[in-house]
C-alpha cells in the first residue's frame, strides 16, 4: 500500500502548538505539599501555557549556552514558556523541582527524547 504523502503545512503544524501544562502542587511548591493539614484549598494545582522548542530556536540555544551549558533549561524554559512569558531572572529563581519538571514535559511536547543519565 503507497504512503500518503503529506504537505509542508501538515508537517509543520506540530510547531505551532500550544499545551496547557498542570503543574502539581507538589511540583509547585514541594514544602506546602506535606503539610497542608487537611487544607487544600491553598494547594491548588496550576497550569501554563507551553509550546514546542523548534529548530531554530534550539540551534540558538545551543549557540548561547556554548560557553555554560547550565545555561540550556533555562533558556529552553523561556522559549516554551507562552504564558505566563517569564524573565530569565525569574526562570533563574524557580526551584530545581520545578525546572527539572518544566524542562521534561518541554522535552515531550518538542519530540525529543528523553535526557540520559550519566549511568546510560
């Protein structure tokens, strides 16, 4: 049976994508989690809004943390991140929670794979 040949919009329309991203109170803020004492009300989950990191813009990435690649969650975090749109110096701030949980699902939603430990 022949493949179904597709055109470039088609190929493209994953970049263009915007995901609504629940992020758990745990993930949130890791200190209130245990000891809500029964009162969820303040432990609320929220959400973000994120897209995909295109080619691009993780060429760009690569090419500014050359030098410091501690840099790249970072930047990866305020390419993705559509809202709220967050400073570097507010993305520098976030616990490392946060960033690790940020920086796994950017890494889904973009298509990449996920980042070997040093045991791999």
């Amino acid at each position: 049976m022949p493949a179904i040949k597709i055109s470039a919009e088609d190929l493209l329309a994953g970049a263009n994508a915007s995901f609504d991203l629940v992020i758990p109170t745990e993930v949130l803020r890791p200190n209130l989690a245990g000891n809500n004492n029964g009162n969820s009300s303040s432990l609320e989950a929220i959400s973000i809004e994120i897209k995909p990191i295109n080619l691009g813009a993780f060429q760009l990435i690569s090419k500014a943390a050359k030098d410091d690649p501690g840099l790249i969650p970072l930047l990866m975090i305020k390419e993705a991140c559509v809202e709220p749109e967050l400073s570097f110096q507010q993305i520098q701030a976030m616990h490392l929670g946060l960033v690790e949980f940020l920086i796994e699902h950017i890494r889904l939603i973009s298509g990449l794979s996920k980042k070997k430990s040093p045991q791999n």
